[in-house]
C-alpha cells in the first residue's frame, strides 16, 4: 500500500500484542519513534521509508496520543526494560508538545483535523486520544524521569475535565465535537503556531451534533470516560441507533457517503 499512519500503526501495534507478535511490535514502534517530527508530534501519513507523503491536513493531534498510547502498551504486554527505556525520549517529546497543544479557554486540545479527514476543529476523539496519550506518558515516567510524572497527570486530568465541561450536551444527551463547519469567525485558538499548515478555517459552529462512530474512543482504548457511566452509554446507544447499517456495519457519521457509506 505504501503509506503509514501513524494512529493506524498504533492501532496495529496493539493488535500485534494481543497475538504474542513482539516481533512485529518491536520494529513499528522502533519506526514510530524514528519518524517524529521534532516538536514531538506525529504528522498525518508517510510513505514507508519515512518521508512525508501526500496529505489532506498535516496535523490530527489524536495521532500523538496514540503512538505514546501504544508506547505504554507495549511495555504492560512485554515488560521488555531496554526497549521501553529506549522509547522514552520519543514518549517525553510527545508529552511535552501534547501539553503544549491545549486552548488556554477551554482545557481542551487545539483545534486539528479530525481521523476522518474531514474537519478541523475540537474533537471528542482528538481529546480523549490526547487524554491517553498523556496518561500512558505519565506511566512511563514514573520508571524513567519521575519528576515528569505529575506535570503529565495533571495535563491529562484538565483535558478529562474540558471534556466533561465541554464536550457534553445535555440537548442531545451523549457527547459531541466542536467543528469548523459553517457558523461564526474562528476564535483565537485556530491561530496556531505550528509550521505544519492544515486548511484555512473561515468559520467555525460551536457545536458539531452530528452522532460519529469516534465518540466510541472516549471510552476504548483511551478510557477519558467511564465505559459504562450513564453519559457514555447513551453515546454508545445513540450510535447503535443512527449508524448500525442493516448489513451489521457502522457509519462513521450521520451523513456518510464516503465510497457510498
């Protein structure tokens, strides 16, 4: 196929240590790290040896969270000491550019794209991604730099309370985004000043109520939510509800024609 993303290869990644794969483990993470970006983050795709590929936003925050994510998970699964040890700068980076990614109004992270590709703005998805991402830092410096550890922690705890403030609609009843669809001017936190553009953004609309299969992360793998608290079970139910196809599939969102839903 020739391209990497890196949240995918995170995602493959656990399924790799679900089966007893570490030898398939160990080299994608090794890659992971090779490529970041050196503000710390993981840019959209490359291609396979490491060069940036063709790309329709150069950002999508949730990707970060994700490798540190799989980082951490690797070390519950293998317990392999060198090899977590030799993560953890990779890890460190990524913290630090994670806790410097979050809208001082909100808590939650900067506006970026979202996993569809689609929109820029405030997701439920991106936060929760950065959530765990954040958390599982926090748990590989409690072995390595524990002076870190609670700089990390508290940085995870104000996005998993943004996302209770501001995430949650008491109209809809589940959780929601905070997209650049139509509506008002861009506020101030779309002034990013990353060196890695994504679209221009003209407008944005405080609230994207569209139900989307990604609410799903908040709670697996990231855990930012309770699985079976009440807030996350009527998500879970709305999503059954709108997007189960008769087939047994699932949209990605209300509206999907993407290669005919």
């Amino acid at each position: 196929y020739g391209f990497v993303w890196p949240r995918d290869l995170g995602y493959v990644v656990l399924s790799f240590l679900a089966a007893g794969r570490s030898d398939l483990a160990v080299p994608a993470l090794r890659w992971l790290a090779r490529e970041q970006a050196p503000e710390g983050l993981w840019l959209q795709r490359y291609w396979t040896d490491g060069s940036l590929a063709p790309s329709w936003g150069l950002h999508q925050v949730d990707e970060t969270g994700m490798v540190v994510f799989a980082y951490e998970a690797a070390w519950r699964e293998l317990r392999d000491a060198a090899l977590d040890r030799e993560l953890w700068p990779s890890a460190r980076a990524a913290a630090d550019f994670l806790c410097g990614f979050v809208d001082p109004e909100t808590g939650l992270p900067l506006p970026s794209v979202d996993l569809w590709e689609q929109t820029d703005g405030q997701h439920s998805y991106s936060a929760a991604a950065t959530f765990g991402g954040l958390v599982a830092a926090a748990a590989m410096a409690t072995r390595h730099e524990p002076s870190l550890e609670a700089r990390y922690r508290a940085a995870a705890e104000r996005v998993r309370e943004a996302i209770e403030t501001h995430l949650w609609s008491d109209e809809h009843g589940r959780w929601v985004g905070r997209p650049d669809e139509l509506g008002q001017e861009p506020p101030a936190s779309f002034d990013r000043a990353l060196r890695y553009p994504t679209k221009a953004v003209r407008s944005v609309d405080p609230e994207d109520a569209r139900v989307d299969s990604s609410l799903l992360g908040l709670a697996w793998p990231f855990r930012a939510v309770g699985p079976s608290s009440p807030r996350m079970r009527a998500t879970i139910e709305a999503v059954e509800r709108e997007l189960r196809t008769p087939d047994g599939g699932v949209l990605r969102h209300e509206d999907d024609d993407y290669a005919g839903g």
